[in-house]
C-alpha cells in the first residue's frame, strides 16, 4: 500500500476489469494514502530533500557518494543514511559519513608565524591541494523534517515543512565554508517549500548552519611541536532550488513501472569569515580566500530511476555556476542508491490492465 | 520494533560517546598530566604553567584566573599536575625565551577523556612571544 506513496499514481491508474472486493479495497487504500503524505517520484530530488514527508513506519536506507578530482587526488565522501517515517508527517534521519577530505590536522601553511627580527608576523595563508588524506570517520549528522502544510489537488499540490539539523563531525576543515553533513559539527534549521503540477515538481530550501569550531593542530614552520588551533567556520545560510520532471511513465500500468526522472537544482550558499586563533589568544589575521565569507551557486543536473517504487538510483554531476565553492573541486559526481522497506503486511502489488 | 532497537542502539552508542563529556576537569581524581613548554623547538627552562579547571576556552592572560600552577626547575621545561579527574582543562604557560630575551606565553585546551581519567597523559605546551 505504501508503494503507492511514492509514485504518482491516483489520476493515472486506470479502472481495472477485476471489481473483486480485494481489488476495491486497495483503491481506496491507495487514495487515502496520496491524501496521509505521498511522496512523488519526481520530488525525490538527488540532493536537496522535498518538503513531504516519507509515510509512518517506512525505513529508508541511502548510500550516496560525492566525488571530485583534486589535482591528482580523487577525493570521495561516502554517506549512510538511514532514515525513518516517524509518524506521517514526520521524517528523520541519521546520515554516517566517512571522507578522504582532510587530516586529523590542519595543513601546513594554513595558519603560521613568521619571525622577522624581533618582529612576529602572524598569518593564515594558501596551502598545497591534493595532498593525500586517509579516510577518516567524518561524524554523525541528525535531521529532522516535519511536514506543517499541505495543500493536495488533482494531479498537483504544495507542501511546507520545517527541518532542523544537527551534526557531530570532527574533521580538519579547512574552510570557512560550513556542512554540517561532512565538514564541520553544528546546527541548523529551514524551511522547505515544494510544489508539485502535473509531471514537475519544483522544491525551494531556505535555512541557516551555525557550525561549531574545529579544535585541531598546526605544523610549526620552525620545527617545534604542533600548535593548537581553533578554526571556528563561517555562520552560512543556505538556498536550494530543485526541478524534478517526470519523464516516464506517461501512464502507469503496474507499480512496478519503472521511473524515469530529470533533476535540475540549484545550490547557493553565502558564509562569514572564519576566524582562527593559536596560543589560546592569537587571533591570526584572515589572508586567503579559503578562510574569507564568500557565496556561490552550483547547479546540478542529474536523472533518476526509480524500480519497483522502492529502490532508487541518482547521478548528478555538479557545475559552478556562479562563483565557486573552496570546499570541492569541479565537476562533483553525486550517486545515490536509496531503499525502502515497507511494512511486509503493508507491501502490495497491483497490476492495472 | 526493529527500528525502536536501532533508535535505542544509536542513542546509547551517543550517550556513550558523551560520557567523556560528563567529566569535570579538577582535582581528586587519578590521572597526571605532564605538561613540557616548547618555544619552537626550543624547551623553555623555568616556564610556569597555570592550569584552569574545567574550563576548554582560554580564560584570560591574568594569571589570577587559574586554579594552580606549577613551575619548572631551571633546568627543565616539564611540571606535572597529579590527582586529575576527566575533564576539561586550559593550560597556559609563561616563560622567558633567553635567547630572544623577550617572554614568551601560550595555552592549549587539554581532555583528559574518561577512559583515560587514570593514565599518565603527556601534552607539549607551546608558548609564543
């Protein structure tokens, strides 16, 4: 029955010749399901997540991998992500994730002094990319979204829901630019708007990240032991604008149609300025770009299938669009590879004539 | 039903993971530190490390702040602290670098974690003019 929460499915199910009560029965199921909180194939964005909800009881499991070239380095941040309908408005999700991002330290060059004399000359500064990292356990990342408005018609609807996050990650980031899923623990919280007409949906996210400050260690230029330094990240605000266009089916035949859909999204986000301080007191003065307030906007096209309306697959490559992220190098290649697992009395078949 | 475990599970591994957080840095407990003070890779004979229970943000260059100090002999660079809990601590050390001839000072935040609350932990101290 839950099946039916995820593919858009009550306007295109043909009357079936079987008028057997069974049969009956499972219609009006599935319409009061699209009424609880369906969730439509093409609103399963790749990387931004829509304002519905998933049904209660349904457990969700994602494995998503993001990667890009750095000079000779491919760097890769590998995410588990479990996720579970609550109650019917109600979606959370713990996300596992392991990167070859960073060091347990910061790199050298990041943050230094310099002797000149009797003078001390403080300084952040550029550091050599595509260093080798180990893959390290980046942190635990918490969210939850709860779904406040739903305004459902034929074939179209429009849906809000707040969503609130919050992570544990400890990595060497070393960027002001904040994430809270891989980079840099913290919080966050948004609004989620997502609108749906026929075979498109369209999605905009809005919300804020206060990171917390990595307390990691510099290398000292002039041999000495490493120096505590704490890198406290930019305080970012985030904006997301997803399409999702469903391509096939037309019409649905049978649940176990399989799906086929375009993605384009857009993901902006604006930051402060770290700051960054060693000794306890010194508060190094901010001197490269990586570690200034910036903004940008990636787009990201990608295309989605989704089988037996309960397992997806998603690629989406990412592009700069407007400035860049320091974070990443381009292109980003996102895949994603998503189950559901519905409760057994609940999982039904239907085949349409 | 398998979900609750897992929720249940995870909470516990978090509350777990926590508990090192539940120390409270201060004395009567079983751990050392010892604490060497570097300019550089130069030791500072004769440094003064204040220590702050407690505490994992810099509490300030008057040394009136601390809890307890300790200082070197003229010949080492090293003080221990005994009878530590878990905890949070904020070391800051003062010495003087007598071949620049200018004082030197710097901290570091320290975590004696729980599983470690009855260990002899080491940690350099760096001090900058």
């Amino acid at each position: 029955m839950a099946d039916a929460e995820f593919r858009n499915t009550k306007h295109r199910i043909q009357k079936s010749q079987d008028h057997s009560f069974k049969f009956h029965f499972f219609i009006l199921a599935s319409v009061f399901c699209f009424l609880a909180s369906p969730l439509f194939s093409q609103e399963l964005f790749p990387t931004s997540e829509p304002a519905s909800t998933m049904p209660k009881g349904v457990i969700g499991v994602r494995f998503q991998d993001e990667a890009y070239q750095e000079v000779n380095q491919i760097r890769n941040a590998a995410t588990l992500r479990v996720m579970y309908g609550l109650f019917s408005r109600l979606t959370v999700m713990a996300n596992f994730t392991e990167t070859n991002h960073h060091s347990e330290d910061f790199p050298p060059g990041l943050a230094f002094h310099i002797h000149n004399g009797n003078q001390s000359i403080y300084s952040t500064g550029n550091f050599q990319r595509g260093l080798a990292y180990p893959y390290l356990f980046s942190g635990i990342d918490l969210y939850a979204k709860f779904r406040f408005l739903s305004l459902d018609g034929e074939q179209k609807h429009f849906r809000m829901a707040f969503y609130a996050e919050a992570s544990d990650v400890n990595v060497a980031h070393d960027e002001a630019e904040p994430d809270l899923l891989e980079d840099t623990k913290g919080y966050g919280g948004g609004l989620i708007l997502t609108t749906l007409y026929n075979h498109l949906a369209v999605s905009f996210t809005t919300g804020f990240i206060r990171p917390g400050k990595y307390e990691g260690y510099s290398p000292d230029l002039y041999g000495g032991p490493m120096i505590q330094t704490d890198l406290t990240y930019g305080k970012a605000w985030k904006y997301d604008l997803s399409f999702g266009y469903l391509l096939l089916p037309n019409h649905y035949h049978t649940y176990n149609e399989l799906n086929l859909n375009l993605y384009l999204e857009f993901k902006g986000k604006t930051w402060t300025e770290a700051s960054i301080v060693q000794y306890g007191f010194k508060n190094l003065p901010i001197q490269t770009p990586l570690l200034e307030s910036g903004n940008y906007v990636d787009v990201f096209p990608g295309i989605q299938i989704l089988l037996k309306s309960n397992t997806r697959i998603d690629l989406s490559v990412g592009l700069p669009l407007l400035n860049e992220s320091y974070t990443h190098f381009y292109p980003v290649y996102a895949l994603g590879i998503q189950h559901y697992f519905y409760h057994p009395n609940k999982k039904q078949d239907l085949v349409v004539p | 039903m398998i979900m609750k475990k897992i929720i249940l599970v995870l909470a516990f591994g978090w509350a777990a993971s926590g508990i090192s957080s539940c120390c409270k840095g201060g004395t009567g407990g079983h751990a050392s530190l010892t604490c060497n003070v570097f300019h550089h890779a130069k030791p500072i004979p004769g440094a003064t490390v204040y220590i702050k229970y407690n505490a994992s943000d810099f509490p300030g260059a008057s040394t009136s702040s601390y809890d307890a100090h300790l200082t070197a002999g003229n010949t080492s660079n090293q003080v221990i602290f005994d009878n530590l809990n878990c905890g949070d601590y904020y070391l800051y050390g003062i010495g003087y670098d007598s071949s620049l001839m200018l004082p030197v000072t710097g901290g570091l935040h320290f975590q004696i974690k729980y599983s470690e609350r009855k260990s002899a932990e080491t940690t350099t101290v760096p001090i900058t003019e």
